[in-house]
C-alpha cells in the first residue's frame, strides 16, 4: 500500500509569511536612522547608566525579592494558621496590598512624611503616665529619628515594592503548601517532628517544585517594576538615567530602544536560572512519573 504524507500547504504559507515579516523588521533596524545605533551605543554605557544598572534596577529586584519572599512567607503560614485573628490579618494584608498598583503605592510611601515627622521608640503615652504620677515633662524615649531621614526615595520604594510583592508571594507560597500531600506532615508529626521543623524540613522542600515557576516570573516582572522608582523619585535607576541622556540630547528614541534592550538581555538571563531551578526542583517528579509509566501505570 502506498502511503501518501498528509500536505499542510497553509504550514508553508505561515512560514513564508513569518520570514517576509522578519526580513521587514531586519530592514527597519538597518536603515531607519532614526534608531541611531551610533549614538545609542555611545551613551548607553556611561557611567551613571551603568550605576542605575546596578544600584537601582538589579540591587532594587533583589531587596525587593527578598523582602517580598520574606513576608510573603511569613503570611502564607499566617494564612493557613488556626487562630482565625492571624488567619484574618493575613488575608487583609494580602487584599490590601493585591488591590493597590504599585506606581500609587511608591507613591504613598514616599510621602508617608505628611503623617509622622519623627519617629520616636520608648515607652508609649509617656508624658500622660508622668503627669498621672505627678511628673512634669516625663519622657521615656530610647531614640528616634527624623523621617525624611530614614524613609528617602529608595527605601520607600523598595517598602513599596516589596510589601506590593508580598501580597502576591503569600498566595504562591500558601497554593505550594497547600500542593504538599497532608500525609506527610501526619507521618512527620506521628514522628514526633515540631510543626516549624516539619514546615522547614517536610513541607517546604516539597512546595518550591510548585513555588519555583510563580516566583521567577514575579522575579522578572519585579526587575521591570524598578522602572517606577523614578516616582518615588530616585534617579540612580536604568531607566531613569538612560531617558534623561535622550532628553538632554533631544534624542529620546535610541534611548527608549536601549532601555528595552537593557531589560530584554537581563530578563533573558533570569528565565535561564528559572529554567534551571524548576529543572533542579522538579527532577524527583520527573522521575516518579518515569517510574510510573514504566511500569505499567499507562495501562
């Protein structure tokens, strides 16, 4: 019998269409001079663009990260406690800053000033207990400090954003747990195990297969929220730095294109250390579910 291979002539009219497409995108970026290679690269490695790199975009993504996993962690257990007060604070923390965008919560951190001036730690209602005793101008305050000090654009920020993160990071985290089998914190409790050493050792080993691909993609979306520190405002950010040398030239575009670019190699570099921590977390299931098929589990 002759076998005749099923035609897919429409296949072939996609292709040709995708590289007619591509060979126009190519000849856009050789000959439209308004992208002006030359004077892109020239001023897309100055120092204070490279300084914004570092301390605002790549040193921003990582304190938030890390403040945003922290938190985000600590509310997940919240969350899922028995005590329905902690239970309840979790969940509206984790409403409030869900709801908020980000670009309005920099905002308001930055200007939480307008509420305290200082900030004192000590006893509280100091001078209200002294004139109860009889004691005029009683204080007893260990130390503070002004806030416009302490809370300057950046820090703002990154409270900002990392709290922002939180939000989100509690509810993956909270779903990994969730994903572990209940069998295993009983075997582990009918050990004798405590529930943080379960949590540590049991539980959250076996929730990062499921936690891992959730937070690197809310690693890279952070890495591109560092944009909105100019609203707090810092300028030592990427994107800040790279379009006030387009506007100082009046050559904004090649500064645009050059700030996609910084974003599109960076971001690359973090979907490849996602790809290999869900390869690293995820090898015991790949090899359960071989197992599995190898041994009949298909039939």
């Amino acid at each position: 019998m002759k076998v005749v291979p099923v035609r897919h002539p429409w296949r072939w009219v996609a292709v040709v269409v995708l590289a007619v497409l591509a060979a126009m995108f190519v000849h856009l970026l050789v000959t439209n001079a308004g992208f002006d290679w030359p004077f892109m690269v020239d001023n897309a490695f100055r120092p204070p663009v490279i300084d914004g790199l570092l301390r605002g975009t790549l040193a921003g993504t990582a304190i938030a990260m890390t403040i945003g996993v922290v938190v985000g962690i600590v509310v997940a257990v919240m969350r899922l406690s028995d005590n329905p007060v902690l239970s309840g604070a979790a969940w509206l923390f984790t409403w409030v800053f869900r709801a908020m965008p980000r670009v309005v919560l920099i905002v308001l951190f930055a200007n939480l000033g307008f509420l305290w001036k200082r900030l004192e730690f000590g006893l509280p209602f100091d001078r209200q207990l002294g004139a109860l005793f009889g004691f005029d101008n009683f204080e007893a305050r260990l130390f503070g400090f002004d806030t416009a000090t302490l809370l300057t654009g950046f820090v703002a920020g990154m409270l900002a954003l990392g709290l922002s993160e939180a939000a989100y990071m509690a509810e993956i985290v909270r779903a990994g747990i969730q994903s572990v089998d209940e069998g295993q914190t009983e075997a582990a409790a009918a050990l004798g195990m405590p529930k943080g050493r379960i949590l540590r050792r049991i539980v959250l080993p076996q929730a990062m297969r499921v936690i891992v691909p959730p937070t690197g993609n809310e690693t890279i979306a952070m890495l591109k929220d560092t944009s909105l520190l100019a609203y707090a405002p810092v300028i030592f950010e990427l994107y800040y730095q790279l379009k006030a040398v387009g506007t100082a030239s009046f050559n904004v575009f090649p500064m645009l294109v050059a700030t996609a670019l910084y974003y599109l190699f960076i971001a690359s570099l973090l979907m490849v250390v996602q790809s290999f921590l869900e390869r690293k977390f995820g090898a015991g299931q790949r090899r359960n579910q071989g197992a599995f098929w190898r041994f009949g589990g298909n039939r």
